[in-house]
C-alpha cells in the first residue's frame, strides 16, 4: 500500500521537471545515444518486475516479461509523443507482455513463488510496497504467502488494477490508461478486486480487522 505522497504546486512542478527531463533524455537517445536508455529505465526496473510478477506468479516469467517489454519500449521509443507518463508507457508495454504469457500459458496451474532466501536484500514480491503490515496478524512471510495465494485466485484484469492502484500508487486515470480501459471500468474492476481479496483473506485474518485487513475492507466497502 503506498503512503500519500506529496500533493500541491510543488509536487506539480517537481513532477514537470521531472518529465522535461526525461523527455531530453529520450531526444537524445532517439539522436544517437542509445547508452542512455538504462538510464532513462533505471527508476522503473522495481515496478516493472512487481507488476509482472503480481500478474504472472512466476520470478523467471516476470523477468522475461520485463526483458521483453523493455526492448519492445526501446524499439518503439520514437512512438511515445508525451502525452502521458512515460513511467505508465512504461508499465502499459509490461501489462501488454504479462497479458500475453498468460494467454499463452492459458489452463495451466500457477504455481506460487517458493519462501525462497530470506537473507537478500531484494526479494521479488508483489507485496515488497505494501508497507503497513501489523505483526501481531502473522508473520510476515506467512501473510506474503496469503496475499499471493489471494491474488492469484483473482482474474487477471482484477488483479491488475489491484497492483496498479494499490501496490504501485498509480492514481486511478494512470491505472486506466496502463490497463487500456476507461476510467469508470478501471474503479469497477478495482472495487470488485478488493471485494474479493477481502473475501479470500477474512477467513485467514479474523476475528482482527486491523492492519492491512482492516485498510482492504474499508476500500472494499467504500470507504
């Protein structure tokens, strides 16, 4: 879950200088200085792999995805002409590529991601943003595994908003435009996500409805 973020004059000027920067990299990427590209993706790697991930349950496929879709952004660079974010351009060409694999893999059975090495100081989760997590609920580990079980269980489209809106912070016309579908499709579908996922993780969580439970159930609702 991401915590607000700063709103106002100076997030809107900070965000156009950020965006004035990025579009001088692209013009000098696109004039011959191709080096810069890693550059450009650097700040998005974590939330591609994220999104891929929470969308395909597979670290190998979500790494593919993201290769993928990272020379796709590259090939069609010259394309992207700044009327979105570059970040949510971005992360439209990963869904696109996830979306694919799954279509392609289409019957067979998600496996979950293994506990894997506790010790390393990255570890590819869709739940690695979704900070408020009370420990008096579960251990975190056994709540990441919860949480992954829920949002596999949940139809693609529906878990897609839920990382785009709640794991990546994207505001709800990104979220939109990443998943190319309306505004109004895109609160639906995330209304019902959390509908389920609440539904999915009650029996796992209650009697308690603090903490991460408790926040889902007062989005589910409405709230």
């Amino acid at each position: 879950m991401k915590m607000d973020q700063q709103s106002g004059p100076e997030a809107v000027s900070a965000a156009a200088e950020h965006s004035a920067r990025e579009a001088a990299i692209i013009a000098r990427i696109l004039g011959g200085e191709r080096e810069l590209f890693h550059e450009l993706i650097r700040p998005y790697e974590r939330g591609l792999y994220l999104a891929a991930y929470g969308m395909l349950q597979q670290q190998e496929d979500a790494e593919d995805a993201v290769q993928e879709a990272v020379i796709k952004a590259f090939k069609a660079l010259a394309s992207f002409r700044g009327d979105s974010k570059f970040s949510t351009w971005l992360m439209s060409i990963t869904l696109n590529e996830a979306r694919g694999r799954l279509r392609k893999h289409a019957g067979e059975k998600l496996e979950f991601l293994s506990d894997g090495d506790e010790e390393g100081d990255y570890t590819p989760s869709v739940l690695a943003d979704w900070r408020y997590i009370p420990s008096e609920e579960l251990e975190r580990q056994e709540l990441r595994r919860q949480l992954q079980q829920a949002m596999a269980q949940i139809p693609p489209e529906h878990r897609e908003m839920i990382i785009l809106r709640d794991v990546r912070g994207l505001s709800t016309a990104e979220a939109a435009e990443a998943a190319g579908c309306s505004e109004a499709l895109a609160k639906v579908r995330l209304h019902r996500a959390r509908m389920a996922m609440q539904k999915l993780l009650a029996p796992q969580l209650a009697p308690r409805q603090t903490g991460f439970l408790g926040w889902l159930n007062r989005k589910a609702g409405g709230r």
